[in-house]
C-alpha cells in the first residue's frame, strides 16, 4: 500500500485542527494509531471510574501518577489539569481577577506587540482564526497581571495550545499562570536568567549522559541555546506533534520542571544515531528543526512516553545543577 493510499484513510488535519506536513508518514502512523485508539478506549473507562471515586485530585498518589503518565483522556485534561496543578484552587480564590484584568485599561505598547503576534500564532491551524480574539484577551490579562513578565513571544504558543485543549479563556489564563510562574519561572522575563540557566544545566546533562552526542555537537560548533531553548520556552508547543505536547503537558502539570528536562533528554537520547550523522552545522540544525520533530519516534507518543519515563533523572541532581549553573551562558 502506497502512502497515498493510507493518507486517503487519515486527513491532513488533525484533531487538533493542525495540517498534517507534506512528507507525514501515514504508513506509519497508521500502524501507530490502530493500537493507540484501543489504549485510548480503555484509558478512558479508567478515568471515568477515577473521576467518579475523587473530583478532587489534588493529592497525586502513585496510582493517579501512573494514570497520568499514560494519558489524560482530552475530553477530562481541561478540568484535571486545573485541578492536578493547582491553578483550579487559585482561580477560587481570585474568581473575578481574570475579568477585572481585560477591564482595566491596557498599555498600547503591549497590545500591539501581541497584535503582531497573532497572526503568527498555529497558522497551520484551520480552527484558529476563530479563536485570535480570545487568546488576545489571553495574552493582554497575563501581561498586565505579570508585570516582570509582560508579554513575551513563545506565551502566544503555550496560550494558544491551551485554548485549543480547554475552549475556555479563564482556564487557559489560571494554566498560564501556572505554567509561567511555577514550572518555567524567569524563562520569559527580559533577562531570560533562568532559561539561561537552565539551557547550561541541559547540556551538562548530555555531557554526563549522552557525551558522544555532546561532543559532536560541539565539534560541529551549534549552540544549545539554537537547539533547545525554543523546547524550554514554549514547553514543547510547536515543536512537537500535538498528541505528544499534550501527552507531555499531562505530566508536567502533574510533576512540574523535572518532566521539561526528561522530555529534553530523551529526544536527544532517543535520536543519538541521527544526531551523529549530520555532517555540518547545517544538516544538525536541520535535523533539529525540521526532520526530529515530525519523526515516527516523537509521532509515537504513547511510546515515546515511555521512554521518557525510562531515563532515570533525580531533582536533586537538577537543583544542584542549577546552583552551579547560575550565571553561566556557555551554551
């Protein structure tokens, strides 16, 4: 069978309203996606039986940890992502501060900043014109609500992807807020410290783990920072297969940073072969920008998950990573 003819099978949309890329390999997706849809059909009696024993999630046992890490059924990730990170608790206590925000008055300088954002925002996404007014209310109520942080390019990705998931502009601003100010702090301020920060800690964790990788890359002369920090910023939107993201969203709300690094370092771990190959700076940007991120290991989610969860990584070993880190910008 031709890829032409499984394609027939499949849009070149998504669930998600995203165009499939020319070169999608349908072959492959497709024997992906026989399986997944009967892992998804019993996730779904799983969580149902979950949801019925507690609404309230807040305490991650082992046992909703591992269900988690197998996926959130999307018609539930709205609701149990605001409720396993947090920010349902926070909205309760500040229920009109999402609308008292888009109230007040707005500085012209942040509104037109985002404008011109906009329409750069998933244009691959044949649902998303309908929804640009809504993520600018997003994005206006977050920057006068974050000060520090105002608006800043790459919020426009994770809010986008929130409003696609949760339909809801309250929820998408409670997620944002979480997301920005508790699992990637000070990435998306001017000085950008901690992303820098951490863009080091990251390569300290090839060298130790994959340092072949490493020293090719290095060899070649590509900046971590090129490679990786978009990953960082956007927390993986846009750069990888939407599944995947969300797949990945699930545990970060969940187990917060650590799950960015894990990810990170399983793309890398995972795609040691490919990464060697490349030749010059050129083909390894390449790869990183375009051919890793359609590939069938990060199509694959649910095994891709897997190997995330494989790769043995201690938060202590991060933290005192990040104290030696502090201040440098080699990457």
């Amino acid at each position: 069978m031709t890829n032409t003819q499984v394609s027939s099978k499949f849009s070149d949309v998504d669930e998600y309203g995203f165009k499939r890329p020319e070169n999608f390999d349908y072959k492959t997706y497709e024997q992906f996606m026989s399986n997944y849809l009967k892992t998804l059909a019993k996730r779904r009696k799983k969580w149902e039986a979950i949801l019925e024993e507690n609404t309230d999630l807040t305490n991650i046992n082992p046992k909703l940890k591992r269900f988690i890490r197998k996926g959130i059924p999307g018609p539930f990730r709205p609701d149990v992502w605001m409720r396993i990170s947090g920010a349902h608790k926070l909205q309760q206590n500040s229920p009109d501060l999402y609308r008292s925000l888009l109230n007040t008055k707005h500085e012209k300088e942040i509104s037109d900043s985002i404008s011109i954002d906009l329409p750069r925002t998933f244009p691959d996404n044949i649902f998303f014109e309908t929804k640009k007014d809504r993520l600018y209310n997003i994005l206006i109520a977050y920057a006068h609500h974050n000060r520090e942080v105002g608006y800043c390019q790459g919020l426009n990705y994770i809010a986008g992807l929130l409003l696609i998931v949760t339909e809801d502009e309250e929820k998408s601003f409670w997620l944002l807020k979480h997301m920005v100010e508790n699992i990637v702090p000070q990435y998306h301020t001017k000085n950008m410290a901690n992303l820098l920060r951490d863009m080091a800690v990251f390569k300290e964790m090839v060298i130790r783990r994959v340092p072949t990788v490493n020293k090719h890359i290095e060899a070649l002369g590509l900046p971590y920072a090129v490679i990786a920090s978009k990953w960082f910023i956007c927390i993986f939107a846009e750069v990888l297969p939407t599944e995947t993201v969300l797949r990945i969203w699930d545990c970060v709300f969940a187990e917060g940073y650590k799950i960015v690094f894990r990810v990170a370092l399983t793309m890398f771990k995972t795609h040691k072969s490919a990464i060697l190959a490349a030749d010059d700076i050129g083909a390894l940007a390449n790869f990183f920008r375009e051919i890793l991120i359609h590939d069938d290991i990060v199509t694959d989610c649910h095994t891709f998950m897997q190997k995330v969860f494989e790769l043995r990584l201690k938060r202590s070993e991060l933290e005192r990573l990040r104290k030696e880190c502090v201040g440098r910008n080699d990457t």
